[in-house]
C-alpha cells in the first residue's frame, strides 16, 4: 500500500476566540489595507506614504465645514446601516436599501413641493416624516411579504425594487422639474425654506447627527432588550425553532422588514430635508449597499457601526482629497475602499478557522 | 408604425451584454456561488480591454501598421486577464475563505465600478499621452465588422447578420452552456455541487475544483459583456458610468431564464428590446413617461421571480445550496 496522502495544510474551525484576539486580527487586517492602500497612492501619486495618510486626515477633519460634511456622511451612512441590520439579524438580504431610501426621498419631496408653502413647518415636517416613513416601510414590506407567502429569493426582489424606485424618482423628476426641460428639481422651496430642518445652533447638519444617534441608541436597545428582538433573533438562528417555540415567522419577516425600510426611509428624509433640499435618482450614492458592509463588518451590532461607518467615510473623504489635489478621478475612493473590504471580509476567516500545517516527517 | 427593422437590431446589441452577464452568472450560480459581483466585474472586463487596446494604440500613433490580429487579440486578452483577477479574488473570499457571498459580491461591485471609473477617467493622465479623450476608433472598427454579406441580403442580413463577431461569440457561449449543464457529465457533477456540496462531496466530486471553475469562467465571460458593450456598442469611446447598471439586469435577466442560458438568448433580446422601447414609443412632449417605461425589464423580472416561486416547480428553483458556504467538516 502506497504511504497515506497528508496534504500540506488543512483549515480548522476555531473553538472560539476572546474578543481581543478577534478584534487584533481585524485590526491588524485593516493596517494592512491600509499599508497596502498607500502602497498603491505612492505607485499612482509619487506622495510619500506618510504624506498619504496626512492628507487623507487633512481631507476629513481639515477645515470645520470639511468635519461637519464628514459628520453629516457618516450620519446618513449609519443611519442606512442601522436600517438594515434588524433584517439582517433575522439573515433576510435586504440589497434594496437603495429603494427604501429613494421612495423615503421621493415622499418627503413631495410633501415639500406640494404642502410646502401651504402648511407652517411645525406640522409639514411631521408630516414628511410621516409620509417618508410609510414610503421606506412599504417598500420593504413588498418583497417580505411574497419571502412570508412564498418564499420568493429577497435578495434578487430587493435588488429589483431598487431600479423599480429609481426610475419612479426619474418619473418625478421630469414631472416637477424646475424649469421645464431642466431635467432636475432643483433645490426646494429655496427662498421660504418651508419644510427644510431648522438649524441648530447655526449648524445646518447637527440635528441630522442628533437623530441619527438616537435611533442608532434605540435600535441596539430594540434588538437586544425588547421581546421583537428576541424573536428576530430566532428567526435568524433557525426558522424552524422559531416555529416550534410558537414564533409567527411570517409577521417576524414582514414586521421586520417594514421597520428597516422605514429607517430607510428616514435616511432619504434626512438627506432631503436635512441636507440636499431636492431629490435625485442618485441621491442615495450607493448607500444601500455599502450599509450591507458596514453592518456586517460591525457584526450587526448598532453601536459598533459608530466605529465602522466612520472608517468607511473617512476613507472615502481622504480618497476624495487625494483625487482632487492629484486631479485623479473621484473613483478613487472606491478603489480604497474596496481593498479595506476585502482586507477584512478576508481576515474574518482567521478570526473562525486556522490552518494546520502538516507535520515534519509525516 | 412601429419602426422593426431598426428596433430589433438595436434590441439585439444591447442585449449581447446583457447576454454574456447572465450567462457567467448561471455557471457560478450553478456552482452555489451568488455572486453579485458580476456588475463590477464587467465593468474590469470592459475596462481592461480599453486598456489594452489604449495601450496598443499609443504605439500605432508612433507609426507602427495596424496588426489586424493583435488589435483584436491585445483588448481581447486583458478584458479576460482583468476578469479572471476579479473571479479570483471572488473565488478566494467566498470559496476558500468562506465570506458572506453578498458582502463579497456587494464589495466586489463597489471595487469594479470604481476600477473602471478611475482608469477611464485617469488613464491619459496616467500614461501622460496627449489625447483629449479616450476614444478607440481603429480597435473598435475592427470590433465592430458585421458578417462580410450582411448589407447585400436585404431584411434578412440586416435582422441576423448584421453583429460584430463578440455576438454570435455570445449566443453560441449560451448554448454551449446549455447543453453543458444539462446534458453531460460536467454539468450533472456542477448542478449536483450547487444544489448539495455535502453530497457531492461524498459522491467523490472535488467540490473546491467545481466552484473555482465555474467561478472563474462565470467571471471571464461577464467580463466579455464589458469588452463588446465598449468596443462595439459604443464604438470604442469609454465613458464613466455609461455601462450602467447592465450588470444588475444580468442577474435579473438570470432568475428571468430560470438557470438555463438558452433560454436566455431569446430573454436577453427581449430585455433588450424592453431598455430601449422607451426610444421607440413617440410619447411626444412627455418625456416623463418614457422614465416608466424604463421600469419594465425591472417590473417584468419581479413578476417571473414571483410567479416562479408561487408555482414551486422543482426545476424553476435556485440552487439549493446558493448563498451558502461548505466546509466539509461542520455537518
């Protein structure tokens, strides 16, 4: 008989690691991307590594307008992020962030250009609110309830819904378009400032950031202590426990998934009230689908996603400093993005498993 | 009247993209591999190709003969190159690593996307050339030839003759995959990887094998969606973000033709012909409408992926084991 064949090194799934080596190793993976990031600026720009990381601080924090724009990003940002994630817990693929943040856009618009002028703030934003929140929720509701009847694939329903959206926003945009032919809405009410958030303090995004924050406290609070937390919880774990135990999964599915498109929503409400005052179909900027990485690298834990939505946007904003000054495309910053998402969905690897090496002389 | 003679070809270019996409898609997904990377990496696969075919044409500026060969076989090569860096990187996340698919897929998309973007915008300032845009005539004339008798058979030319030869390239791709999957060895073992890897496992299939294969060669062939829609369609001028969001359509255009690219040839051509009815519909001043005939292909994926899931038809159904990972010893 022919000597037993020991390959060269074999995975193993890890019992369980503390929480400090777990985070070590994503730490140590995201230094990498980041060497490896400024590897590929110095090949591209000729700047020094250093001067790399200098300007890419310079471009987030540099001027006070500079952090209260990266504030306001990472707002938005988390706030989809936060949105996704009670879906997310329950391993419902929300992809259609993108949808529920354009129809939450599209309802507070509307409000604005229709009751605007009409109605004094103090009932119109509420009513925005409202409006953008129903939108969002109906818009995640859709796909959850064919996943609850039928079981249809929520992935490629929600990924559908999003083009569906943008399309009813390219229809609104043509409808309301200011001035006829202009192709764009153009910014809303812009000399009442009817229905526009107030400011706070002078600071345009502050209230933005306040809210965000607090829905970010209340959704952790959601998912962890509350009794429609557990249940989600479950569902996530094994559906068919959920069932034996007397979860009625399908109001879980479709309950769920109208609170994260509502979230949704409310994003879209912040970015038009809130920030940009007109809707676009690319107001949401790929949020949809980064919010699926931010919430997965912070391990769908809320508070985490602090952490994670600001390394994303300031990677972003750093990128988009260098471009700018290096007259490079603003791609940029997806290209050094996309390496840090590689670098740590690779490292949750050795976080779950390690290689065994084969054993001199076997 | 509607204007046929002009529509259907028009519905049939755009529809080679779209035809190539869900093609590489259905390997992959056959293998269990949602890879909802497909749009970034089409974006690479056209990308690489304007890169290539940049490159060789800075040197026919310097004076050098047009090579026939090489003007075709350089962006054809990198297009498959830059492709099959993206698959690898795909494979080795979600396959040996075993990642979430979707968060691979999703970062994939954003890393491609921008890929292409970056280089389209940065390539002269790069390589310090001073054209004033990236447009690639001589390569996309030789991309471009129709089939030699195409202009002298009248309708009948013009309706099946009249592609460059990335198009017949595609449909017969799809057949051959057809056939592949459903008819041979290969295909069983591959279907058999993507509904039960444990069971695969133990009927002596090389699960790994399989997935990286059919992963690989999934992305080489959507990249080649990327190439035609540059070189062809849009006769060799790259422009940021005018591929679109093709790529997505792929994957929908995949749940439309439930798993089976044959069917998918005569599906991609009527998704085309639906992206681009809104040019063909006199709407007269409204233009706000044509915005909803946009929806359609989106609309019409929603109502197949609903009614197939309703009907519950064995052989409708995505892979059983898509999405998820295997590790042959957690069982």
């Amino acid at each position: 008989m022919t000597k037993e064949h020991v390959p060269l090194l074999h995975i193993v799934k890890r019992k369980s690691l503390k929480w400090y080596q777990a985070w070590g190793v994503r730490a140590a993976a995201i230094v990498l991307a980041l060497i490896v990031d400024a590897i590929l600026t110095t090949i591209l720009t000729g700047l020094n590594p250093l001067e790399v990381y200098a300007t890419i601080i310079r471009g987030a924090f540099g001027t006070t307008r500079k952090f209260w724009v990266l504030m306001q990003h990472i707002a938005i940002l988390l706030c989809v992020s936060i949105a996704v994630t009670p879906a997310y817990k329950m391993r419902f693929w929300n992809v259609g962030g993108e949808g529920q943040i354009l129809v939450g856009a599209l309802a507070t618009a509307a409000c604005m250009i229709l009751l605007g002028n009409k109605l004094p703030n103090a009932v119109l934003i509420p009513v925005m609110t409202i409006s953008a929140i129903v939108a969002g929720g109906i818009w995640g509701l859709i796909p959850a309830f064919f996943k609850a009847k039928w079981n249809t694939n929520e992935t490629l329903f929600t990924l559908m819904m999003n083009y569906v959206a943008t399309q009813l926003v390219a229809y609104f945009v043509i409808v309301w378009e200011v001035p006829k032919g202009a192709g764009q809405i153009g910014i809303i009410n812009q000399s009442t400032e009817s229905g526009w958030f107030p400011m706070i303090a002078g600071n345009r995004y502050l209230l933005n950031v306040l809210i965000v924050l607090t829905l970010t406290v209340l959704v952790f609070i959601y998912l962890r202590y509350s009794k429609h937390g557990y249940e989600i919880s479950v569902v996530g774990e094994s559906e068919r426990t959920a069932r034996y135990v007397g979860i009625k999964v399908e109001n879980v599915i479709m309950r769920t998934m109208f609170l994260s498109g509502a979230l949704c929503g409310i994003a879209g409400l912040l970015l038009v009230a809130g920030t940009n005052h007109t809707v676009t179909t690319s107001i949401s900027g790929g949020r949809g689908f980064t919010a699926v990485m931010v919430a997965w690298l912070a391990k769908f834990n809320p508070l985490l996603m602090i952490l994670t939505s600001f390394l994303i946007v300031l990677m972003e904003r750093g990128a988009g400093e260098i471009s700018t000054k290096f007259g490079l495309n603003a791609s940029y910053a997806d290209i050094i993005t996309g390496i840090i998402l590689f670098f740590i969905i690779a490292c949750e690897f050795f976080v779950n498993y390690h290689l065994v090496f084969r054993k001199k002389g076997a | 009247m509607f204007d046929f003679m002009s529509f259907i070809p028009r519905a049939v270019m755009q529809s080679i993209p779209l035809l190539y996409g869900s093609t590489g898609e259905t390997i992959t997904e056959k293998a269990g591999h949602l890879n909802l990377g497909i749009p970034g990496i089409m974006y690479v696969g056209g990308i690489s190709g304007v890169i290539g075919a940049f490159l060789y044409e800075q040197t026919l500026r310097a004076g050098a003969p047009v090579n026939g060969f090489l003007v075709i076989f350089i962006p054809l090569i990198s297009c498959l190159l830059g492709s099959l860096l993206m698959g690898l990187i795909y494979s080795l996340l979600t396959i040996t690593f075993r990642s979430n698919q979707n968060v691979t897929g999703l970062a994939m998309t954003t890393f491609g996307v921008g890929f292409g973007n970056f280089f389209g915008g940065s390539l002269i300032k790069l390589t310090g050339s001073d054209v004033p845009s990236i447009a690639l005539s001589t390569t996309s004339l030789y991309f471009s030839k129709k089939l030699p008798f195409a202009d002298k058979l009248g309708w009948f030319g013009q309706i099946f003759l009249s592609y460059s030869f990335l198009a017949y390239v595609a449909i017969i791709l799809a057949f051959v995959t057809a056939f592949v999957i459903r008819k041979t060895r290969i295909g069983l073992n591959l279907r058999a990887v993507g509904e039960n890897p444990a069971t695969a496992d133990a009927a002596g299939i090389n699960v790994n094998r399989y997935k990286y294969t059919a992963t690989l060669l999934g992305s080489m062939i959507a990249g080649l969606g990327g190439l035609y829609y540059v070189m062809d369609y849009a006769c060799g001028v790259w422009s940021n973000d005018a591929f679109g969001d093709r790529g997505w359509l792929a994957i929908a255009l995949v749940i439309f033709t439930v798993w089976r690219p044959d069917i998918s040839v005569f599906a991609s051509i009527l998704f085309g012909g639906l992206y681009i009815l809104y040019l063909f519909i006199p709407t007269g001043m409204n233009l706000s409408v044509k915005e909803l005939y946009k929806m359609l292909p989106y609309v019409v994926t929603l109502v197949v992926l609903i009614i197939s899931s309703m009907k519950k038809k064995r052989e409708n159904q995505p892979p059983q084991g898509l999405g998820v990972p295997y590790f042959r010893e957690e069982r």
